[in-house]
C-alpha cells in the first residue's frame, strides 16, 4: 500500500466549499430583485422618451421650423412655440442676472465670513427649509407680493404686473436656495491651505476669496447655477399663479422692449400643460412637440454641466 | 512700516491701509445684506400666507369646510375632500418609489461595478432632472392607458395613474439621498460582516442597512414630502380640477391641496372667485408650507444623525 496520494486531498474540498457547486439561488435572486429595481426606474425614462418622441413625430415631420418660430394659437394647425421659448428665456436670464450674484453672496458670506455665528445659523437652517418649500407655494409669494411690487413700481404695463419680470422674480425666489447650497459646496471643497497660502502673503478675506477661493471654486459654482437654471426654466406651477397665460396671445411686431417685459408672457412648460389640457390628438402632438423642444434644451445643459465639470474641475 | 534704527512693530503698522479695510468692511456688507435676503424671502412667504389664511378661517362658515367635496367657487371648501387626495396619491406614490428607489441605492451602492454605476447613475440624474408637467404629460397619455385602464375599468383621469406619476418622480430621489446614505456606511463594517461568513445580501440586509437606516428613513421622508407639494403631476392627470366631491377611492378623480391651489389660478388666467375661494388658496398654502417644513425638518434629524454617528 502506498501513501502518495492523500486520502483526502484538502486543497479540493476547500476549494470546493469555498465556490460551492451550487448556486446560491437566494443570493442571485436578492441581486436580481434589486436589479430589476434600477432598470425599471431607469427604464421609465426610456419609456418616456420614446413615448413623447412618437407622438411629436407628425408635428416635427409636417412643419418643424414653422412649430419652433410660431406663435400660441386657438388653431392646432398654426400653433407652435416660438413666443414661449423667447419667454422661458426671458425668465431664465432674470433669474440668472437675480439669483446668481445673490445666491453666490451668500454662500461667500456662510462659508468664508460668517463661521458660527447666531445670524449665520439662521440664516442656513432657513435655506435648507427654503429648499423643501413646494414650489406652488412660492407662487403665492409672487401673486401676493411681487406682482403688487412690480406694478407699484411702475412696471406693471398692461397686465397690472402679471408681466414675465413678476414670473422672474418669483423663479428666482425659488431657486435661490439651491444656488446658495450648490455653491456653498463648492467653496467648502476648496482645501483652506489655499486660503491660508493667501492670508500668508498679507492678503484680506475679500482679496483671498477674489483671486484664490473663486477661481478655484468657479467649475463647482457654475455647474451648479447651470443645473439651476435648468430646473428653473421647466419649472411650472409657480408660474401658474403669477400669470403666464395659458391661453393664446400674440404681441404685434410693433411692441417695445418694455412691452415685452411688461405685458401678458408664456413659458414653455407652461404651454406644455395648456397644450395637454386640450381636448383632441392634434393639441396631444403639439404637447409632444413641445416637451421634446423643452427636454433638449434641458438635456443640453445638463450635458454642458457635466462636460464643464469634467473639464475643469480638480480635486484636491 | 518700520524704520532701521527703529524695531519696536507699533500696532498701527499691524492696521493695514484704510483703503484696504473700507473696502474689506463694504464687501462684507454686501454679502451680509444677501445673506439677510433669504430670511426676507421666508418673511414674506409666511406673511403672504397668514395674513389672508387668517382672513379665509375667520370669515369662513366653519360648516363648509366639512362638507360634500371640493367647490371653492361654490362656497365648498371640504378639506377631508383635499387631504385625503393628497395622502392618497403620496401613499401610491411611495408604494412605487419605496422599492425602486432603494433597490436602485443598494444596487448602486452595494452590487454596481464601477463601470456599471458611471452610466447607471448619470441616468438617473437625467430623470431627476425632468419637469414634472413632462411627467404629469406621461401619467395622463401613458401611464393612465398603459397601466391602469387595462387593469381597471375606470376613466383616463384618476389618482392612481396620477400617483404612480408622482412615484416616477420620487424615486430619483430617494435613490439618490439614500445612496448617499449607504456608501457613508463604512467600508469597515462591511469586511467584518464578511470577516463572519456572512454572504453579501446578509451584509446588507444585517449590516449596511441597519447602519445606514437614518439616512434611508431621511431619504422616504423627503419623498412623501415632496410627493404632497408636487403640483403639476397631480393636476394634469389626477382632474377634477375644477373641483371634486369627496372620495377615497383611488380609481375616481381627485382634487389634490396642490391641485387645488393651481385650479384656482388656471382657467381664467386670473385668480379670482368670491372672497372666500381666493382666500381659500391661502388657507391650502399656509397648510401645505406646515405639513412640508415639519416633514423636511424630521428628515433633516434623521441625515444628522447620519452623519453624527460615523
């Protein structure tokens, strides 16, 4: 009898308690549970997609540019969208020249200046509930504050101050909070070896966030700000409440620059919904239509965010 | 500055240029005053709101505001008719988000190869960018007669297709606080859970999500909170917009707090109405800001906790 091979050869059996011939179908079955969660939840977007693509197709296939260029109309066959892109922009640009200085001021001012103290507190713990406010609500602000405040002033045009600059300020009351937490963000990820570098060499607070913390902060700051004005130019509910028409206007070619601030606006989104609103297929396409409009400029962007991140910024 | 033959630093040399510390004090300045912006903005939100919301209780028959349905230009302000909507359509909608949105956070967080995250993840992010009237559009001419009319007999307006829409939108959400939650679980804990023998859905259902309970709890929170301030869902594909008898059967239409502040706002392009109806937006307002700030401050303990303990 010879004893060269082991009676149990122990590299096997460990190696096979360690894989296992069978398959763990409990464990396969959790994994795949969760799965199927994610591609359902992704799935929808692609759903969705294909869904508002289809039924835009008859509106871009018959008359593309004249649906971008055209105006609001009662008639399905000339509608388009043309009036309420040039008012979502509008509104977009006044957020932006609002909300961007101001949001960012802020940040600066929590992050960089104001460290712990009782006014810095409130005023965080108040932007985080800002943040959470549903954004119908933050149309009741505009229809009771801003729309009386914009006509006092005198801006209130045709409209008693239902105008695009009463939709821009109550836009920029609601995303304000974001801005100021994106951005916060941003400056709280610049390493303060920078700002000790500054403070080191004799400069002031306001010299070290200038020249140092900004620019090292900037990718952050704008990627943030974009997304913002991103939600901010599909946002609708708000704007219900301080006058975008849903209902059909046009503005002679003779209207003025004011007149365009001040009369009656329309806002994308907001056609979106009047659009759906209506009874029929054909107001059904022209919706489509308009959320594929609305959903490239968004996607655009979104992309144009992720590609200035991805370009710029460093990681210390 | 100092001069040779002369060592001693006097302070004033240590004061800096008047010019520099002036325009160092109006910097300052300016960024307190914006800062101060935003507790005006709070100000002025809940002043617009009490004020009026006053006005509508005290000026209200206290019997309208239990009766029959939802009419405000009738002088029916039935509250059951819009809180029970609301609740409906939240609980429907996180029935869909719940599951989705954290099996997509412990996928993400637990199963995912990096490579699989770099595209799932961004994906995501695009649904969670997209308006909600986009998804109340999907939830009336998809959602509705795709889903539920096939299953139901029942008409393309109901709050069930409405609250699956609100579930759509939720779930980026949740998925995305909550991924947040279990990836600060640290990595510790794991190994030692597989130190023990314990196989990966063991870890995560006995290790990483009891740790990262807080921040799931935070995450669902947020998502009812959101689901009842959701406005454009809800009044695109939920009706009775222009008012609704009272309801608790999901299959009806439903008239929703949100829904019935925007009905009160669309159709005419002004908001107007007897008195009491316009106030009556007020009321619903002050109501939703109430019910959203005490959901998102519980959520917010929740993160905090979070965020103490590891």
């Amino acid at each position: 009898m010879t004893l060269d091979k082991p009676v149990i050869d122990t590299a096997a059996v460990v190696h096979q308690r360690l894989t296992g011939r069978r398959v763990q179908w409990r464990e396969l079955a959790f994994e795949t549970a969760l799965l199927l969660m994610l591609l359902l939840s992704v799935g929808v977007l692609v759903v969705l997609l294909a869904d508002v693509i289809a039924a835009s197709l008859p509106v871009f296939r018959t008359r593309a540019g004249d649906f971008i260029t055209g105006q609001l109309s009662s008639s399905a066959t000339t509608a388009g969208v043309g009036s309420s892109i040039i008012g979502s922009l509008a509104l977009t640009a006044i957020v932006a020249v609002l909300a961007f200085p101001v949001g960012i001021g802020t940040a600066i001012y929590l992050e960089e200046y104001a460290g712990d103290t009782r006014l810095a507190r409130l005023v965080r713990t108040n932007i985080r509930n800002l943040a959470g406010v549903p954004s119908i609500v933050y149309g009741i602000l505009g229809f009771a504050i801003f729309v009386r405040f914009v006509d006092a002033v005198g801006l209130g045009g045709a409209t008693n101050g239902r105008n695009v600059l009463t939709g821009g300020l109550t836009l920029t009351a609601l995303v304000l909070p974001i801005i100021i937490i994106t951005a916060s963000e941003a400056l709280r990820a610049v390493p303060d070896s920078i700002r000790e570098a500054g403070y080191g060499v004799g400069a002031t607070r306001w010299e070290v966030v200038r020249s140092h913390v900004l620019p090292a902060a900037a990718p952050g700051v704008l990627t943030g700000t974009v997304l913002t004005l991103a939600r901010a130019f599909g946002e609708t509910a708000p704007l219900l409440l301080v006058g975008a028409v849903t209902g059909f206007f046009t503005l002679g070619s003779s209207a003025t620059l004011l007149d365009r601030f001040t009369d009656a606006y329309g806002a994308l989104p907001v056609t979106v919904f009047a659009w759906s609103r209506q009874p029929g297929d054909d107001f059904r396409a022209l919706a489509a239509a308009a959320i594929v409009v609305l959903l490239v400029v968004l996607l655009t962007a979104n992309a144009a965010a992720i590609i200035l991140r991805n370009r710029y910024e460093r990681k210390w | 500055m100092t001069r040779p033959g002369e060592p001693m630093i006097h302070r004033s040399d240590l004061r800096g240029d008047p010019k520099r510390v002036r325009r160092e004090r109006r910097v300052r300045a300016l960024f307190v005053i914006s800062a101060a912006l935003s507790i005006v903005i709070s100000l002025l939100i809940v002043g617009s709101l009490v004020g009026e919301a006053w006005n509508f209780i005290s000026t209200v028959d206290l019997g309208a505001l239990f009766d029959l349905g939802w009419f405000p230009r009738r002088g029916l302000f039935d509250l059951r008719t819009i809180i029970v909507a609301t609740l409906l359509i939240s609980a429907i909608a996180m029935l869909i988000a719940t599951p989705l949105g954290l099996g997509a956070a412990i996928y993400l967080s637990e199963y995912a190869q990096p490579k699989a995250r770099r595209l799932l993840k961004p994906i995501l992010e695009i649904l969670a960018g997209i308006p909600s009237v986009v998804l109340g559009y999907f939830a009336l001419t998809w959602i509705s007669p795709n889903l539920v009319q096939p299953v139901f007999d029942t008409q393309v307006f109901n709050m069930l297709a409405a609250g699956i829409g609100v579930g759509v939108l939720v779930t980026p959400l949740v998925a995305s606080v909550s991924e947040d939650a279990l990836r600060a679980v640290p990595q510790e804990l794991r190994a030692a859970s597989y130190g023990l023998g314990a196989k990966r859905s063991e870890t995560v259902r006995k290790v990483v999500l009891p740790a990262g309970v807080s921040g799931v709890v935070a995450s669902l929170i947020l998502g009812v909170s959101r689901a009842i301030g959701e406005t454009m869902v809800v009044a695109m594909a939920a009706g009775a917009t222009g008012g609704g008898l009272f309801t608790a059967n999901p299959l009806d239409p439903g008239i929703t707090m949100t829904a019935a502040m925007a009905s009160l706002a669309i159709g005419s392009d002004q908001v107007a109405g007897a008195g009491n109806a316009f106030q009556s937006l007020f009321f619903v307002g002050l109501l939703l800001f109430v019910i959203t700030l005490l959901l998102n401050t519980a959520s917010e303990r929740f993160v905090r906790r979070v965020q103490e303990r590891y």
